[in-house]
C-alpha cells in the first residue's frame, strides 16, 4: 500500500475507537503518523492519541478540516448534530 502513505485523514473525536482506528491506518501502512490529525475537546484524549498513534491531535475540529482530506466523525451521538454544524460542506465517515 505505498501509494496511500500521503493520504491525510482527520478524526472529529479522539477517543479510544477513533485512536484504534487511526492506529491500524499507520500500521497497516495505508497512511503515515505525520498525516493523520485528530480533534477533541478533552485533553485527556488528546494526549491518549497522539501519545499511542504518534499522531497530531489537537483541540479545533476546523484544524482537523485544514489537515484532511477524509473526515472520519468519531463523536458521541450526542454530539453529531452540533459537529455537523462546524463542519458543514464536508462529507465525513461517521463510526
């Protein structure tokens, strides 16, 4: 899978199912740590991810937006609806 390793992927949570996630996408080699991004409002979780995935994870969802280019929703039902509201006219993968 060479030819993904620049795909930049952004997750809208990052809690434990968006940091397997994005885990098994860098070791998988379908991207690279330096291209996956993460969003939270916890920094708890923030640290979780970057500390396991080597990954970017930061408290703005709009700087995940500016680093991605597949959106993976990784949020709390609860949450869906004010997420999607941020980030309306983008299309993302709701788990």
């Amino acid at each position: 899978m060479s030819e993904n390793k620049d795909v930049k992927v952004g997750f809208i949570g990052a809690g434990r199912m968006a940091t397997a996630l994005a885990g098994g996408l860098i070791a998988s080699g379908f991207t690279t740590a330096k291209n996956v991004w993460a969003s939270d409002t916890f920094d708890s979780a923030r640290e979780r991810f970057a500390r396991e995935t080597g990954a970017q994870a930061v408290e703005s969802n709009l700087t995940v937006m500016e680093h991605a280019e597949v959106i993976i929703l990784s949020v709390k039902p609860q949450h869906v609806t004010d997420v999607l509201e941020e980030i309306k006219g983008h299309t993302p993968i709701s788990i």
